[in-house]
C-alpha cells in the first residue's frame, strides 16, 4: 500500500474482525464486511487539527454500514465527510447514492443509517466533524448527504488544499492557528454544500423545516407533564443545536420556551373550564402540565388571561350553568 499522507504512521489490519473493532471505536460503531476475506488487508492512521479530527485509510474491497439501531444510539449530531484519493467509493443515505472517484467528496450523518462500499485499493481520508461545529451546515444537510461534491475546483478544491497544507504544517501552529484553519475548512465545505444541495432544494428545505417543526411541537405537546422539559431537551431529542432549534420556532413568530409555556397554559386552561375537573385543585393541574411552582403559574395565567386560575374558573363554571 502506498505512504499514507499523514504524520502517524498507520495501523495494518489483515483480517476484518480487528479491523471492525479498530474502526468502530475510532469513529463509530459500525459493522464490516469484507468481499474477499482472504486476502483482506487495511491500514489507518489518525490525526488531530485542533477540533478535526482526519484518519487516512487504505482499504481492500469491503462494505463499512451502520445500521438504524446503532444510529439511535448517537449521543450527539455529527458528520462524517470522505475525500477519495485513489480508488472508488459509493456512499448509500436517505435514499441516495454518490459514487466518489478521484478527486471528489461526500458527506453522510451519523445519526442516520448509511453503507459505503469500498474497491480493492481504495485510499481516502475522512473527517469526523461534530454537529456543533457546523450549524450553518444543518438547513442543508437532507440534500447534500450521499451527493457528490468536487475536491478539483471551487470551495471544494479550497478547502480540500488548506487541509492538506493544515495537517503538513500542523507541528508549526498554535493551537488558535489550527483551530481557526479547521474552521476555515468547514466553512469553504459549507460554500459547497449550500450552492449545490441549498440553491436547487429552497422550497424543499422549507418543508423540511415546517415538518421538523412539526415533529418537536408534538415532542414538546407529549412531554408537558415533564418539569424538566426544556429547549435544550426538545433540541436534544430532535438531534439539532439550539441555534437551529430557535430558528426553527422563528419561523412561527416565537421561541421554544414561550411555545412550552404557552402549551402548558393552554392545557391547564382547558381543565379549568371542564366541569368534570372541577374537584381538582388548581395546584394538581398545575404540577400535572410541568410547573413546579403554583405562585409562578398563576402568575404566568394572569398575564396571559388577564385574571387569576382561581376567577378564571369560576368565570368559566358561572357562564356554564347561566349564572
């Protein structure tokens, strides 16, 4: 196999089994399946720009998936982008194929299930980018996973040379000089993902978004009763930063936290007006819908009803029975 690029020297695998607990651990779990056992061979080295971390991989043919269960399992959002150096790779996502030559790129999430099938000889780097560090790739991300994006010219070829000079002169950066290349990196890939998977895909974007919307206004509308709920925890459970979270709700005209409340004070209105709660006490329907503090919900009730849970209630039974 020829000299690997990076400054580590690389591990060598000879059957797939070590090679499926090295990969796995390194980025993350993963099954592997090789097409001709026999004469199996891989090698991997590893290397660190500040934040990014870049393996270089020399393989023989060998499917590498990761199935729906592992990809539930993610802890976090993250990406994985591959670069083909030599030899052919063909990345399978949502639907979708790119068959990556010489010269070109893709990415794939990780949270997701994928397949990359990979030739006899192939060598290619990837890079492990955390979703934290990429939110202006996330309105993009259902259109550019598994496309194929050029490393030969444009934002591409940009960001694929000052990887290459980065991780060469790496010794001779200061920790902000690297962190701020690896940075520079991501944004000239995010210049290629937007033009090509943004430009062409605006409306269909759009819907994605009211349908991600959608999806956490019925997590959040399930899990009121929850004290604990919180933006943090609706972006959590939606695999999206907060950043992304509150630009999604801005399309409605308000925030995670004024829909929570605004939810749970609708729900606890609604008891209140049913005369068969009318034995509940106010503080039960309170702690049922996720507050903690019957002063700070009513509260709360009075500056969004204009009268306390108490008068509204009784407003609410006298204009039920006539009275």
């Amino acid at each position: 196999m020829s000299q690997t690029l990076l400054r580590s020297a690389p591990k060598q695998f000879l059957d797939c089994a070590s090679w499926k607990e090295s990969i796995s651990s390194a980025f993350v779990p993963l099954e592997v399946s090789a097409l001709h056992p026999g004469r199996f061979r891989s090698s991997v080295a590893d290397d660190e720009l500040a934040w990014l971390r870049v393996s270089e991989l020399h393989t023989s043919a060998q499917r590498v998936s990761r199935s729906r269960l592992q990809a539930n399992q993610s802890e976090s959002a993250g990406y994985k982008v591959t670069l083909q150096l030599s030899g052919r790779s063909e990345i399978r996502q949502a639907s979708r194929r790119a068959l990556l030559a010489p010269g070109e790129w893709g990415v794939y999430d990780t949270t997701r299930p994928y397949e990359v099938d990979v030739d006899d000889n192939a060598h290619f780097l990837v890079m492990q980018v955390p979703g934290r560090q990429v939110q202006a790739w996330e309105p993009y991300m259902q259109n550019a996973v598994a496309r194929v994006f050029s490393a030969r010219q444009g934002c591409g070829r940009m960001a694929m040379d000052l990887l290459r000079v980065a991780l060469g002169e790496h010794a001779h950066l200061s920790e902000s000089a690297a962190r701020d290349a690896a940075n520079a990196v991501m944004q000239m890939m995010g210049l290629d993902i937007s033009e090509r998977a943004g430009g062409r895909a605006d409306q269909e974007q759009a819907g994605l978004r009211q349908a991600q919307l959608r999806r956490v206004q019925q997590h959040i509308l399930e899990n009121l009763h929850d004290p604990e709920l919180s933006p943090a925890m609706a972006a959590a459970a939606l695999r999206v930063s907060r950043r992304y979270l509150y630009n999604l709700f801005a399309q409605a005209s308000t925030t995670p936290a004024d829909f929570i409340l605004s939810a749970r004070l609708e729900r606890c209105r609604d008891m209140l007006c049913d005369a068969a709660q009318a034995a509940r006490q106010i503080g039960d329907i309170a702690f049922r819908y996720g507050f903690s503090d019957a002063a700070r919900f009513s509260h709360a009730f009075r500056r969004r009803y204009g009268v306390s849970p108490s008068e509204y209630r009784r407003r609410a039974v006298e204009n039920a029975t006539g009275r």
